[in-house]
C-alpha cells in the first residue's frame, strides 16, 4: 500500500502519488486546488490511472506523517530540508 509491489504500481502506491503531490506544490495551494491540478495531470499523462480522492488524501497523510509538507492558513506546502 505505502510502497509498491508486484500488484500495486509504482504510481499507485502511496509513495508514488505523495512523489506527484510533491511534484506540484512549487507554490503553497489549497488542499482543493491541489487535488484539481493533481486530477488533471493525471488525466493527461499516458498510461497512468486516475486515482481517487481518498487515496490522494492518504498520500496527503502520509506526507505530513513523514514530515514532507506542513498545513499554514489553509494552505499545504513543502516543508524545507532542516
């Protein structure tokens, strides 16, 4: 589930899709405006599968578990390397 296996992909795990959320928060965004440019960028990538908005919220999780983003006035952004 966290990590791939042999029946979950690389870009279904919660590792894989926390690494495309990662990816798209350059800028601080809402949680909302987050999963819309994640949905479509999956959408329009080739050969990847679209992945539901509970699964994008436990990658969200696991995210701020590990320490990845944090969660300011309503926005989530990248946490900086300490």
């Amino acid at each position: 589930m966290i990590l791939p296996t042999k029946h979950i992909r690389k870009d279904r795990s919660l590792l894989g899709v926390g690494a495309s959320i990662l990816s798209l928060l350059d800028t601080p965004k809402t949680v909302s405006g987050l999963w819309n440019e994640f949905d479509d960028s999956r959408r329009t990538t080739e050969g990847a599968k679209p992945v539901a908005f509970d699964w994008f919220v436990m990658a969200l999780d696991f995210l701020y578990m590990i320490d990845a983003v944090e969660f300011h006035r309503g926005l989530l952004k990248k946490r900086k390397a300490k």
